[in-house]
C-alpha cells in the first residue's frame, strides 16, 4: 500500500517537472518522464519478484505443465510493455508510432498464445473422437 503511495508522488513530480521543462526543450521533457518510468519500474523490480514466485509456486501446485503458463506470463508482459511504450510514443506527439507498437504488440501477443492454442484445440478435438 505504501508502494502505490509513492510510485503516484514520484509520477505526479515528475508529471509537474516534466510540464515545466517542456516549454523549453520538449526533448528534455521527454528524458524527464522516461527517468521516472524507470525509477517507477525499479521500484516495482521487489514486488515482481515476489508475484513470480508465487505465480511459480502455483503453477507447481496445479499439477500443470509449466508450458502451458509460460505463454501467458509472457503475454501479460508484452501487454504491459506496449501500454507503456504507446503511452510514451503518444506523450511525445507520435500518435502514429504509437498505434504501431499496440498493433505489433496484438500481433506477438497472439504469436505468444499459439501454443495455448493449439492445447485448447488438441483437447477439443479429442473431446469430439
């Protein structure tokens, strides 16, 4: 609970910061609110590490195949990198370039849940013989 508390005054200052540097220099600005991102996700770099692990110890616990939750760990993480990086592409006026991160990240996301897929349409296809 702490945590949320200060991840949301690190973005507010740097919101604030980086709203007065961008009359000056938008590009500075730009640097500004990237340093904070990687402060914010370094800050988190405990609280991963700890979802992990018990996200490991579930998938122990299921009796399933690890395969078959390591395509979704990584969809999750593809989702994540491309809400922040087509918000930042869309904070520095790149609208375009923007909407091309979210469309390759649909695509990888979807390459990523192939396998999970195939398992589903393995087992429906089973289920019908």
């Amino acid at each position: 609970m702490e945590e949320i508390f200060r991840i949301a005054a690190l973005c507010v200052v740097g919101t604030l910061l980086a709203m007065v540097v961008r009359r000056g220099s938008p590009e500075l600005s730009l640097l500004l609110t990237l340093a904070a991102v990687t402060a914010v996700l370094a800050s988190l770099a405990g609280a991963l590490s700890e979802l992990l692990s018990f996200l490991t110890e579930l998938g122990e616990r299921s009796g399933l195949p690890a395969a078959l939750f390591v395509p979704l760990y990584k969809t999750v993480g593809i989702a994540l990198v491309v809400k922040l990086g087509g918000t930042l592409c869309r904070d520095a006026g790149e609208s375009a370039l923007g909407a091309a991160v979210e469309t390759a990240g649909a695509v990888c996301a979807l390459l990523t849940a192939l396998p999970l897929l195939r398992a589903v349409l393995n087992l429906l296809m089973e289920l019908m013989t």
